[in-house]
C-alpha cells in the first residue's frame, strides 16, 4: 500500500505543479497562431521528419542562428535584424554541409535531456513549490488600479510566463546542484547511449526522437488551443493528465509506423516508369 499511496501523493503534486506554473490561456491572436503553428510543425515532424533530415536540421539551424545573431548584436551594438540574419543564414548553411553531425549531437543531448528529468522528477516535487503561505504561491498580486480591460484583468489574476519561469528556475538549478556524481551517473549513461545509437543507426534512432519530439509540439499546441477557446478543458487536462500524454503517445507510433510504411515501400521513378511502358514484349 505505500508504494501505491507514494505514486498517489507524487500524482497530486504534479497536478498542484501544474495548476500553479501553467496559469490560464487566454484566447488572443498570438496563443492561437503559436498553437496552430505548433500542432502543423508538431505532425510535420511526428510523420515526415525521415524524408526531410536536412531540411529539418537546416531550419533548426537558421533559427539557433538567428537567435545566436541577435542576442550578438546587444554586445557588439549593430543592427539586431541585419546580425541576426548574416549569422543565421552562414549557420544554416554550415548545417546544411554537416546535418549528419547535428543529427548525432541531437540523439545525445535528447537523451541526456530525458534523464535529466527523469531525474529531477523523482521523490516528492513539493520541493519545487514555493513553501505554504509564501506569496509566490498565491495566483494573483496587489494591483494598484482597476484593470481597463478584460485581457489586464486576466494579467492581474495570473502572473506573467516570466515571473512563472522565473520562479521555477530557482529549485530547478538548486536540484540540478544536489544531484552529485551519482544523480548523474544515469545522464552520462544515456549520453553514451545516444552516441553509441548515432554511430549504428543515425537515420533511424533520428526519426526516433525527432518525431517523438513532434508529437509533443503537436499535443502542446492542441492543448494550449482547446484550453485558449474552452477553459474548462484546462481543469479537465490537469486533473487527468494521462489522456493528454496517451494521445502524445498514440500520435508518436502512428508517426514511426506511417514513416516505417513509406520507407519499405518507396514509390518508383517517374523515369524508369515511363521507360518499362514504353518496352515491349518481342514476339
């Protein structure tokens, strides 16, 4: 019965974790097009990342260099657009050249990643709660006037994403601190294990977490637009998470097994289709 009444209380916990760093999604032009855009790169991803690799790494680099570009051009004072561009336009050229490499480097961090939260999940996650009483735990802050309209209601109700971030960095680097040598012994492990996949299946462990990854997005952008435009379904989702991550689930294996049906059966060339027509049997 502990075992049972643990898994209970840790269940819980999530769900409180949950309730206290998502706060409401409130339905406005820019939480719409961030779901839609995300569930069509979620499913690109889930069933059609094994055809387009380099493509996939191409745009992954354009981005890392667009950002690595603009947070450049606050140090050196240029124009951010002009940096931003430059330096992602050269990194996803290099991406382009070298996307098997990106694509080795994505299995390990991808799984040294999911150790890592499978390590910073595990015991009692009352730890990443502010303590009872603490104002921090509390939804909502003094507010010096009235709200002028619904959406600066809504802000005041809720903290922004970045006072909710802001407030889990904290017990997330102080776990991060007290793992030790031996809390990091299953990430280094997973580390290896994702470069030793790399090295004799690149292409297939890829599509693997790639799509695995694509099924998230998708499921994420689902959510954050049924939650947007029904916010009953907010309480619905957190108070059964599971039917959220079935569906990531049932998503990623439909994804592996529809690409795993196009790689065996690959379509024949338009040219050696109209050459075998145009042959004809000698009498």
């Amino acid at each position: 019965m502990l075992p049972a009444l643990a898994q209970a209380e840790w269940f819980e916990t999530f769900q409180e974790l949950l309730r206290h760093y998502l706060g409401p999604f409130n339905n406005t032009p820019s939480v719409n097009v961030c779901g839609v855009v995300a569930m069509a790169v979620g499913l690109f991803l889930a069933f059609r990342c094994w055809k387009y690799e380099r493509a996939v790494v191409s745009a992954v680099g354009f981005v890392v260099g667009a950002w690595l570009g603009y947070s450049l051009s606050l140090l050196v004072r240029t124009p951010g657009p002009i940096t931003a561009a430059v330096v992602g336009v050269g990194l996803t050229l290099l991406a382009y050249r070298t996307y098997r490499w990106w694509l080795a480097a994505g299995s390990v961090v991808v799984l040294f990643a999911l150790a890592v939260v499978f390590q910073l999940g595990r015991g009692d996650l009352q730890r990443y709660l502010p303590p009872p009483g603490d104002p921090a735990r509390l939804d909502g802050e003094w507010i010096e006037r009235l709200p002028r309209d619904v959406t600066e209601q809504m802000s005041n109700l809720a903290p922004s994403w970045s006072q909710r971030l802001a407030r889990l960095k904290e017990p997330l680097a102080r776990e991060l601190k007290e793992l030790g040598p031996v809390g990091w012994l299953l990430p280094v492990a997973a580390a290896l294990l994702g470069g030793l996949l790399a090295y004799w299946a690149l292409r297939g462990f890829a599509v693997v977490w790639i799509g695995y990854l694509g099924s998230l997005l998708a499921a994420a952008g689902a959510a954050v637009l049924l939650c947007a435009h029904w916010p009953p379904v907010q309480s619905m989702l957190i108070s059964r998470p599971q039917y959220l991550a079935a569906g990531q689930l049932t998503l990623w294996l439909l994804g592996l097994i529809w690409q795993a049906r196009e790689a065996r059966i690959p379509r024949k060339p338009e040219s050696a289709a109209a050459g075998s027509s145009k042959e004809q049997p000698k009498e």
